[in-house]
C-alpha cells in the first residue's frame, strides 16, 4: 500500500490532472514494444489516483513502437511516418485501457484520429463529462498532426480540460541538467521556472508543450512513475519530484 493511500489524512492536492507517460516507460527491458507486466504496474499506480478522488486523463506516448522523426531521417515522408507514429499510440492506449479496466477502473479512451469502431472520437465536452463521472479518459494519436508531439498533446488536452496539473512520469524522479542514467554527475533541480526549462534547453518535455503549460499557467510535475506509491505521493506533495512553474 502506498504511503498517501495508508495516510487517510492525506488529501490530494489536485482536482484534475494529466498524467502523461512516454512510450518507452511500457516497454519494460524489452527494448521495443508493450511489456503487459510494465503496463499492469502503471495501471496500478493509476488506479491508487482514482481512490483518492482525483480526476485523471491520461496521454501515452508511442515511441515504444514507431518514431515519426527517426524514420522519415531513413527516407520516408514525414507525415506519413508522424501517422503512423500516432497509430503506435492508439495501441498503447488500448493496452492501458484493458489493464485499468482488469482492477476495476472505469475508462474511455477518445482518439484524436477517428476510428470508430475501436475507440470514441474527441470531443471536449464528453471528454469533460466522463471525467466528472469518475472515468479515467485516454487521450489517445496525440494531438491528431503531423509535426507535433505527444509532449504537447499532454499539454493541449490539459489546457482543454482544465486541468491543475500536468505530471510527467518519466523512469527517473525529476528533471537533471544532462541524462542521470549516462552522466553519475548529473544535477538534479528540485523545482525550475518554464523560462529556465527552455533556456537551458533541458531535455523534459519539447518546447511548444512547455511554451502551451506557461501559457495556460499550468504546473508541470515530473517524478519517477517505476517508484511504487509515488504518484500518489506527488499528487500529494510529497515524495520526490520536480516541479515546474513561474
Ligand atoms: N505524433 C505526431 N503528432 C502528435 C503526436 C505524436 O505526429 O500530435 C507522432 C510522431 O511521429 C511521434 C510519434 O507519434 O514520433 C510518437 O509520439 P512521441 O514521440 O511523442 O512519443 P513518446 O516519446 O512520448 O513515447
């Protein structure tokens, strides 16, 4: 049990977030791909976040299984290569919804590429209701555009949705000035401006989605998502996390 779901006191210091995880937090040790083990664990720390009543929406990634950018560098037209990209994330969205829906929690995911017959489509408002019913709703194929990121459809859907956080689960427990897994030297920042994020060009989140957060004054949380119980320890002020805001 979590340290926030063991402390009743606890309350939750957010109403409505969005959790954004990149595509290769599932992958496991594989390497490529989805590892259910990886995705059932995140679920579970999903899960731990709709027990205390917060409402959450959530964007994966998909560069656990296909890039955009890195494939049309090998010769292939880049929409066609971001498309497919977006397709990568759709999967991965019906992976975690199938975990979260195995321990008992309600989802819907809504894709920004209709395709019916899998998933509903967009639309704001209903996004906005399920929410207030207590479903998690997955914001699934990004923002829909070529030439984006998933980075930035976390932050549009958390500006469309008003939400009071954006939280980044990443595989380490918050922002360094150089990668901590390639660099024991690495400076870690407790907690950073938007402007100092992108001055120092600090690889966290790509800068139309850190520009779109400071627009829409949108604190930006980033924390380990593999650390058992810390998401729900974030999103209750503790725990280790960096945080950035004005
Ligand atoms: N993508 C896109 N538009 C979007 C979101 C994603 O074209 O709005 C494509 C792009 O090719 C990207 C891929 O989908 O490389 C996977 O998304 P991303 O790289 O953001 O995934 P992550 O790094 O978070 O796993």
């Amino acid at each position: 049990m979590s340290q926030a779901q063991s402390d009743p006191v606890t309350p939750a210091r957010y109403r409505r977030i969005l959790l954004k995880v990149s595509g290769e937090v599932l992958m496991g040790d594989g390497g490529f791909g989805i590892d259910m083990k990886t995705v059932d664990a995140v679920a579970e720390e999903i899960s731990q976040i709709v027990q205390l009543g917060v409402e959450l929406c959530l964007v994966i990634g998909g560069g656990n299984i296909f890039r955009g950018l890195s494939t049309a560098a090998k010769g292939m037209e880049r929409a066609s290569a971001d498309y497919m990209g977006m397709l990568g994330t759709v999967m991965n969205a019906l992976a975690m919804q199938n975990a979260l829906e195995k321990i008992g929690v309600t989802t819907r995911v809504q894709s920004a590429i209709q395709m019916d017959t899998i998933c509903e489509p967009y639309i704001r408002r209903r996004a906005l209701r399920h929410l207030e019913k207590g479903r998690v709703v997955i914001f699934a194929a990004g923002t829909g555009n070529p030439f984006f990121t998933t980075d930035t459809a976390a932050a549009l859907r958390a500006t469309e949705m008003g939400c009071d956080a954006l939280l980044k689960g990443t595989s380490v427990d918050g922002v360094y000035d150089s990668d901590p897994k390639k660099n024991a030297k690495a400076k870690r920042f407790d907690s950073l401006t938007y402007h100092e994020v992108l001055k120092k060009d600090l690889k966290v989140m790509d800068a139309s989605a850190v520009a779109l957060a400071r627009e829409n004054a949108i604190p930006i949380l980033v924390f380990s998502i593999h650390k058992h119980g810390e998401f729900a320890r974030v999103v209750c002020g503790k725990g280790r996390f960096t945080i950035i805001r004005d």
